[in-house]
C-alpha cells in the first residue's frame, strides 16, 4: 500500500484492523490498540532523562541501544503502525498475602506460572502469521520484553492503558495485571486515542514502595527496586535493602497490588498458562535453601525464575531467612557459608548474624 491510501484502500485496512482486533482476542490478549511508528519526541526526552540519572542501574543494555529504544522506526525504519497487546495474569490471591509469614517466600505473581515470554511470543507469531496471510505483502516483527522496544508507551500511545505512576502500565479493565506484546507492521492502521492518565491525586503506589524506589510519581529508580534487586542485580544486596527484603525473594508485588484499579480486574480473564503452580504460592524458605544447581533448574523448568540460576536466587533466600527470626533455618543457612559461590557465603554469614 502507498503512503497515500486511496478511499477504498482506507477502508480495506479499517476493515482489517477490525478484524485484526478479534484474532488477537482469540489468540488470547484482553488488550488490543493501534499506535504510529513515528517517534514520540516526548516519549524519547523522559527516556533519556532517566538514563542521564542513572536509574536504569546495572542494565546497561537499556543504555546500550537507546537509540532504538526512541522509536519503532528507530529500530525499524520500514514500520508505519504497533499493534499493542496484553495478556492478562490477574491474581487468584493477594499478592501481600505472605507478608506476615515469615517461614514462606513470596514470589511475585507473575513467576508462578508458566515463563510469559513463551506464551505471549507464540500467540503474538501465530497472529503475525494470520496477518501476513490476510495482507500479501505485509512485513511485521513480534516482540516481547526480549528486544528495544518500550512496550508500556506503546501500549498508552495505543490505547489500551497508561502509565501509572508506578511507571508500569494501568487498565481499567484489568488493573495492573497485563503482560504486553507488540507487532510492528508496514501496514498503516489508523492509530487509536492515547489512553488518558487516571492515576488523579492517587499516591497509593508511592507510600507502599518498601526502599521509596520512586523519586517522583511516574519515574522509578531501579537501583532501589526490590524486583530489580533480586532480579537484574548480580552482586551483594546492598545491605540498607535488606531488612526492606522482607520475604521476597523473587520480584515485588507491593506498587502493583495496591493500585485501586485492581477491583476492576477479573482473576477470570487470567491466561491458563499463567496460573500459579500449587508449590511456588506460598513455599517453604527451608525448602528452597536446600536447593542446588540440578534442583533448582527442576524446580523452575519452564519459570521466568529459571534465568536468575540458583546462586542468585539462594542468595535472595538467605535473605528472607535472615529476615525471618526463625532459627529452625539456622542450620541450612550455616552450612551456606561454605557455599562455593562468595555471594551466597557473604549472604549466609548476614544471615546467620540476624538469626542469632
């Protein structure tokens, strides 16, 4: 199609983007918008202001390719719209639910079923392949949280949410609960509304921030971040985050679960893919202390939690443990202290100290 659709071609697209729509609710989204690929000045100015303060931490790979991270077209120049698309995973159960159960590890919801980056890619292909197929000569790319693509803009630009003040993306109809998805295409769809802001006068997420992760609303330094800390973060926990850590020792609900639009969100709208497995909603710390490398990879076969390895995540367990003052953990945690691996040895021995 040319730059200038005629009238009939117009309405050969809308009618496509139509249809477009209701494969992706097949295929398993409960969100679905159009944006423009062209660069959002705006968008790009807050990105590279949060880069200059330094609050991507150690994700240097943010920093490394911002360039394409402005755009779509910055990362692929032929594309003309974004198709934006989230994939519900709203709780069962609340998510703060543990906090209180010091012999448990809370893991956040969204690594309790099954790794979202297979289930979201294969439904994204299989909408991409319909697309291809309805539009002869069409080019699209799929990505999902693997690539330079700011998925939680793009899903404002296109309508289906916005940015929360917590920086992660709000629906109205299904909370904070969304795993999103985007296919950039050469097809010029006619892009939807931006989604307006609804956070109001609402600081809900700011006071529950455990580390005041936030330094303002809508801008989230990572390196305060919990989820970043026991996620994206190699080395010692630092230690003026640890009493902080609580029970957590994979990611952070707290922003997320107090959003006051969750009690519009329906646990029914929930992908069945991304139900919890029974042994990783409330699992015992002794447990999981216990884990080695053939252990933990069978444990988490098939978890988003698997990419951590077992030394980093052993390390977040020592964590809770030493949080815990649960001394029947004491001689797990000792016999860590001899751990090959320096960061789990140091995580023990603050352990340890904590316990008694």
């Amino acid at each position: 199609m040319g730059a200038r659709p005629s009238l009939v071609e117009r309405l050969e697209i809308d009618e496509l983007r139509s249809r477009t729509a209701g494969r992706a609710r097949d295929e398993g989204f409960v969100a679905v918008g159009f944006a423009s690929a062209d660069e959002d000045p705006l968008r790009a100015c807050r990105y590279a202001e949060w880069l200059g303060e330094g609050h991507h931490g150690a994700m240097e790979w943010m920093e490394r390719r911002a360039d394409e991270r402005r755009s779509p077209q910055g990362l692929w120049p032929a594309a003309r719209s974004v198709i934006a698309l989230g994939m519900a995973y709203t709780p069962h159960h609340d998510p703060l639910a543990l906090a209180e159960q010091a012999d448990r590890a809370r893991i956040s919801v969204y690594a309790q079923g099954r790794d979202y980056h297979d289930t979201v890619k294969k439904a994204l292909k299989r909408l991409a392949r319909w697309l291809v197929a309805e539009a002869p000569g069409a080019e699209v790319k799929v990505f999902v949280d693997t690539a330079p693509v700011m998925e939680k803009p793009l899903g404002q630009a296109a309508g289906i949410g916005w940015q929360g003040k917590h920086t992660n993306l709000v629906s109205r109809e299904h909370g904070s609960w969304l795993f999103l998805g985007a296919i950039y295409t050469t097809l010029p769809f006619t892009p939807d509304a931006m989604h307006d802001d609804r956070c109001g006068s609402c600081s809900s997420c700011q006071t529950a921030c455990p580390t005041s992760a936030f330094p303002r609303p809508y801008q989230l330094n990572a390196r305060r971040c919990l989820s970043y800390l026991t996620i994206e973060h190699a080395g010692p926990i630092p230690h003026e985050f640890r009493k902080a850590l609580g029970n957590r020792i994979y990611g952070c609900d707290d922003c997320l679960a107090v959003c006051p639009w969750n009690k519009f969100a329906s646990s029914a709208a929930t992908h069945r893919a991304f139900l919890p497995r029974a042994e990783l909603v409330a699992p015992k710390l002794l447990e999981l202390l216990a884990l080695d490398d053939a252990g933990f990879r069978a444990l988490f076969s098939g978890s988003p939690i698997k990419r951590i390895g077992r030394n980093r995540f052993v390390r977040n367990c020592l964590i809770a443990a030493g949080n815990s003052s649960d001394q029947a953990l004491g001689p797990q945690v000792r016999a860590l202290t001899a751990d090959p691996d320096p960061v789990v040895a140091e995580a023990a021995e603050w352990a340890l100290n904590q316990l008694f």
